[in-house]
C-alpha cells in the first residue's frame, strides 16, 4: 500500500510546470481520512447513544411482553419513536458540532429541515404508490446527514460570504430556517423518487435469492448489511420474512412468509431467519470486544459504555443497529469485512440445513424460545464460534496495524482533528527575503 501511496507523490509532472514537492505527503493522506472519520465519529456519539438507548428500550418492552406486565406497548412505542428520529438527532449534532456562532438557531434550523425531509418523503412514497404513508420508507441516517450538513454549508455561506446589506437583511442565520424549507421538502421528495426505484431493484433481488439456493442466502446475508445504513435492508427482509412462501396449519389456516410459517410449524421454513444468530449471539459481541481492547486507552468511559451496551443490544435482543454504526464509523474497510461475515453465516446455515425463527429479533431470548421448532440449533453456536473468533482476529490486527479507533469525545479526537500540519511534511516555497529592515509599526 505505501508503494502506491509513494508513487502517486513523486508521479512525474506534466510538461512546462515547474517540478515541485506536493502539499501532502502519503501519510498526511491517512491522516487526513483520520482526521475526518473521528470528527464525524464524535459528532456521531450522540445519535448513536440514543440509538442504544432506544434498542435497549425495545429489548425490555419485548421481554415485558413475555412476561405479561402491563406497560410493554407504551414503552415499545417510546423506543421506536426514538428510532425513527435518529436523523434528527443527527441533523442536530451535526449543526452543534460543526457550528460556532449561533448554535442555537443552526440547532433549531437543522432540525426543522431534518423533519420537512423525513415527512415529505415518507408522504411523497405514500402518495406515489398509492398506498398512503408507506411503513417500510426509511432512509436510515442519510436524512439527517443530507439535512445537518446542508444546514452547516448555508450557514458559512451566510457569515463568510454575504456582505451587501439589502442580501444580508434577507439571508442570514436568523432567516435561513425560511430558505432551508423549500430545499428540505425538494431534498425529500427526490429521496422518495430515488427510494421507490431501490425497492423495485430490490423486490427483483429478492425473487431471485430463494431461487439460488446457498449462494442467494450468501448474497442476501451480505446485501443486509451492506444495505442497513441505507435503511433498505428492510424491503429485503420484508420480502423474505413476510412474504414468501406459504403454509397451511392443520386447521386450515394459511399463513405466509418465512417467519409466520416457521412459528406455525412448517418444517421446511427458517432458512432466511437462522443465519442471523451466529451473527447476533457471538460475531458481533466479538467485533465490538475486539474494538474495545484495540481502542484502549483512549475508549474510557461514555464510548467504553456504549460499545458495551450495544454489544449487550445484539447479544440479549438481535439487535445491531448501534453496533453496525459503530463498525462503520471504525473503519467502512471492517464494515466491508463484516457484511462478508454475515453472508458466510447465512451461507453455511443453509449448508447445514439448519432451520430456525424469531418473533421479534434473532437474539437470545427468541433463540432460545423457539429452540424446540428449530432444526440443528447447536450448529448455530458452532458457526458463531467459528465466525466471531475470525472476526476478532481481523478486527484485532487491522486496527492495531492501521492504529484505528473507537468513536470517542474525548481530548484524543479533539486534538486528532485540530492538529495542525507539521512543518517538516511541507517545503514551502518562498521568495528571498529583502535586504531592507523591517520597521515595526507604531502601536
């Protein structure tokens, strides 16, 4: 890698210009992306925490259910209610983050737009296919992304840019909420425009992975992944878990899709369900461990914490949302890595011809509820051991090798994004200097 990185700095130049050093040296390259993936993995920390917070809500209002308590449906609402703001929240710490003066307005204004955004394109897909507001529609962090940072970029604008009193009486930051909207709801209907054509792309994928047999589930368990920041895993799942195939129970009901037939009896069904605990159970806790020990000492308290709840998320509850972000915000090369794994889970499930399904996620509690309906359940166990123990040798070594880090707010990622270039990686080219004194000004 660094052979490349050497031949890009001393390619040769074209004809007639001046051969001279560049501005940056290869490792000033990395350390720019550093630089920049701990910026947005601080600016992250607070959607992130909320979004444990949120999985971690769900997870007791299920096992409530379970138990009978009064109280499960309100506090399950509470948390997907925080779910589904996550890309407010981010619009927010993006504008809090990036900001300096006028925080509270750019505060207000990120949010206002990030929630324009979100309504207008959850109706633009109702409206378009016809079926009302259409629960699938999720975008994952992208809205709160496009909303915050488009928020950020008018705001310099406004300070740096626009000097004539009559436009700066118009556009400034006391008014740029009013000029925001109309930017918002075209930034929504173009994401439900650009949503409707994924999903027909998708629904098409999802015909053909049944069909494929074990190379359609490795696909499928990789495209999962890969799709989850996006927020289009769920058409997939949708597809597959709800919708096909079809089983008849003895009393003559007919229930559809992989999971309602699973739980119904169907002996042939939990092919799309089963690869999921490996992944969930051990290969995720793995990678999050290894994150942990690979970050130390610089992942103290509030990020420690939070690697350790999500890990507690996936593990208890089979859910991974915090953590992919976590994988992602590490390093996109691991989350590239890690959507291989959850392919190979699901590749060597169906190899083993294990069967198995969950009524609300593939953690502990459904694993180990259903463990009577399930087909070879223990190979499961097999193939996390497996997986988790690759996984964290991988995370191990390339985060050690590449010194990546957990997201953190700490002094480490302050000083990492304000450091400024050393002197001795640039040869400034200057001017001979004058023979003449220099005469300092009078005070």
């Amino acid at each position: 890698m660094m052979s490349i990185f050497s031949w890009i700095s001393f390619r040769k130049k074209p004809s007639g210009e001046e051969a001279r050093p560049l501005d940056l040296e290869p490792a000033d390259h990395l350390s720019r992306y550093r630089r920049r993936l701990a910026q947005l993995g601080s600016i992250a920390l607070l959607p992130l925490n909320v979004l444990t917070l949120a999985s971690l809500m769900l997870i007791l209002a299920d096992t409530m259910q379970r138990m009978g308590l009064h109280g499960a449906a309100v506090l399950f609402e509470s948390g997907q209610v925080l779910t589904r703001l996550i890309p407010l929240v981010l619009a927010v710490s993006l504008a809090n983050s990036l900001i300096v003066h006028e925080k509270g307005l750019a505060v207000l204004t990120a949010a206002l737009s990030s929630l324009t955004w979100l309504t207008t394109a959850s109706a633009s897909v109702g409206a378009l296919s016809g079926s009302g507001e259409y629960a699938l529609f999720n975008l994952g962090w992208l809205p709160g992304f496009a909303a915050g940072y488009l928020t950020v970029a008018l705001y310099r604008v406004t300070e740096r840019h626009i000097r004539a009193p009559r436009l700066a009486a118009l556009v400034n930051p006391r008014t740029l909420v009013l000029w925001l909207q109309p930017l918002a709801v075209l930034g929504g209907f173009l994401s439900a425009l650009a949503w409707l054509a994924a999903r027909t792309g998708l629904l098409r994928l999802a015909q053909w992975i049944p069909e494929a047999g074990a190379q359609g589930l490795l696909v499928y368990g990789i495209c999962n992944r890969l799709l989850l920041p996006l927020g289009l895993h769920h058409i997939l799942d949708d597809a597959l878990w709800q919708h096909w195939g079809q089983f008849t129970t003895q009393n003559g009901t007919l229930v559809t899709g992989d999971i309602a037939r699973f739980l119904a009896g169907d002996p042939t069904a939990g092919r799309f369900g089963a690869g999921f605990y490996p992944l969930m159970l051990l290969v995720v806790p793995a990678l999050l461990l290894a994150i942990f020990l690979a970050s130390r000492p610089r992942s103290q308290g509030q990020p420690a914490l939070l690697v350790l709840a999500a890990a507690a998320a996936a593990l208890l509850g089979g859910l991974t949302d915090a953590a992919d972000w976590l994988i992602l915000l590490v390093s996109p090369f691991l989350y590239l890595f890690y959507a291989l794994l959850a392919g190979l889970s699901l590749l060597l499930a169906s190899q083993l011809q294990i069967l198995h399904g969950f009524s609300f996620s593939a953690g502990l509690a459904d694993f180990l509820s259903f463990w009577p309906l399930a087909t070879r359940p223990v190979w499961l166990l097999v193939i996390g051991v497996v997986l988790a123990v690759i996984g964290f040798a991988v995370f191990m070594l390339m985060m050690r090798w590449f010194d990546w880090s957990s997201p953190s707010s700490g002094q480490e990622q302050a000083s990492l994004i304000r450091r400024p270039r050393p002197v001795e990686q640039v040869e400034v080219m200057t001017e001979p200097a004058s023979e003449e004194p220099v005469q300092e000004a009078d005070p």
